[in-house]
C-alpha cells in the first residue's frame, strides 16, 4: 500500500503542477486519425529459463466516428453524454493479451503451452481536462484459451510540454482463478520433482506506464511506451515464475494521415 499511496501522490501533484490538458484528450480520445508506422517492442519474461522477447512490430492507431483501435484494443463507443464538463461512456471493447508462451524453454520445456488469448467486454468510462481519464473495464475469454476474466481500473493523465504529449498511466488489475491459473499455476499433469502443484486464487496486479509522443512536424510522431506491472505475490511464488516484476518498452516512428 505505501507504493500505491506513493503513485497517487505523484500524479496528483502531476495535475497540481501541470493541469491535464483538453488540447491532449482531443488529441488522443476524441478527433478521427489514422497513424502508422514501424515499431519495436521489447519485453522481458516472468517465467522461469525464458529469454527476453523482442520484436519489430507495425503501429496502427486508428479512430473514426465512434470506433478506435491502439495497440492490443479496439473498442465500440456505443453511448456517450456530457455533463458538467465531464464526459461519460461506454465502449465494447476487444483485447489481444499476449502472455505466457508457446515454445517453452529449459526447465520448462516440459510444460503445456500458455497461449493468446482474445477477450471481449465492457468498459464505463469518464474524462475531463480537469482531472484525466477514469476507465472500469471486465473482459472475459472469448476463445476458451484460459476461460476467465479481468477487471481494471485505468487512469491517465494527458499533459502537453510544447512538442510533447506524455500520458502517466496507473492500472489495477483483478485476474480470476482461471485466468491467473492458466498462465502461472501448475497442473497435477506438470508437478515433477522439485515443482509441485500450484493453484493461484484471485490475483490483482499493479500497473505503472508512460506513453510519450513527440511531434516531428505536422504528419510524424516518435511514440514510446514504457509499462512496468508488480504481479501478484500468489503469482510470484509460483514455480514457474521467476521475476517478481514485468517491464515492457517500445519505441515507433508513425506517419498521421490526418
């Protein structure tokens, strides 16, 4: 809890300091675009014996009238209304969680799979150049990969420095029993000497990132992401599982071809 309470000091004082900014939420939640480019993705693996994973990779982001996709999301908004300055909706949303493995290396070699999964679901939403964005969100498997779910919470807070928009996120993440058991328990089937069994409840993870764009000029972007997640201890005394931590970064040139 002393590291939670430390975030949230942070990004208040962030929104004391510098106010969130409405030429940011326009720029990221609200107006049409169409931006691509290439991109690299750099991410180190929980698991046991499992090499860092790095990968070229293509950027899209997109939005048009009420639908928009970034990253691993895309989403629906499908009711929105404006209330003293604050606007509120809801989205159906489609995740890509990238997780787990599917070649499995040294001592877990002899390990199942942990694939992809793609998960569906709802999210209630509220933003204001007041305060940020506040987004609640439960998606479930839709693919029968692991059979769960997972509610977040998200907020950011979009801040312009000239050339700059940079967007501190905080995150907590509630996996179900299935979905934390899938990728970090231990089956009967895959106990062996000195790996027993190993059955994980509810976990909640905590998310810390920074998104940062910078504009070159009028059509081009440098975009980066750095997403640092503290797991669950129920997920850091798994025998699969040998950091207790998770950092990711990527880095992109994009073109805006609005």
């Amino acid at each position: 809890m002393h590291k939670l309470s430390s975030v949230l000091l942070c990004l208040f004082a962030l929104m004391t300091l510098y106010p969130p900014s409405l030429q940011a939420l326009d720029d990221i939640f609200l107006s049409d675009k169409l931006e691509i480019g290439p991109g690299i993705s750099v991410r180190k693996s929980l698991y046991v014996d499992q090499e860092r994973f790095t990968q070229a990779v293509p950027i899209v982001v997109a939005k048009y009238e009420n639908f928009y996709a970034e990253g691993d999301k895309a989403a629906l908004i499908f009711y929105d209304i404006e209330l003293s300055e604050i606007t509120f909706w809801t989205e159906l949303i489609a995740l890509y969680r990238q997780q787990g493995f599917t070649v499995p290396q040294g001592v877990l070699s002899d390990l199942n799979d942990r694939d992809d999964a793609v998960e569906m679901g709802v999210a209630l939403a509220m933003a204001s150049e007041y305060f940020g964005l506040l987004n609640l969100s439960l998606a479930y498997d839709v693919i029968q990969t692991h059979k769960g779910y997972e509610v977040a919470l998200n907020y950011e807070i979009p801040l312009v420095f000239e050339d700059w928009i940079i967007r501190p996120v905080f995150s907590i993440r509630q996996m179900s029993y299935n979905l934390s058991n899938y990728y970090f328990g231990v089956t009967n089937s895959e106990a062996t000497v000195g790996r027993d069994p190993y059955t994980i409840h509810n976990a909640t993870n905590y998310v810390y990132g920074i998104d940062m764009k910078y504009l070159i000029d009028e059509d081009w972007r440098i975009t980066s992401n750095i997403e640092w997640t503290k797991m669950d201890e129920t997920i850091t005394l798994s025998p699969v599982v040998e950091h207790s931590t998770n950092l990711q970064f990527s880095i992109a040139l994009i073109y805006d071809f609005f």
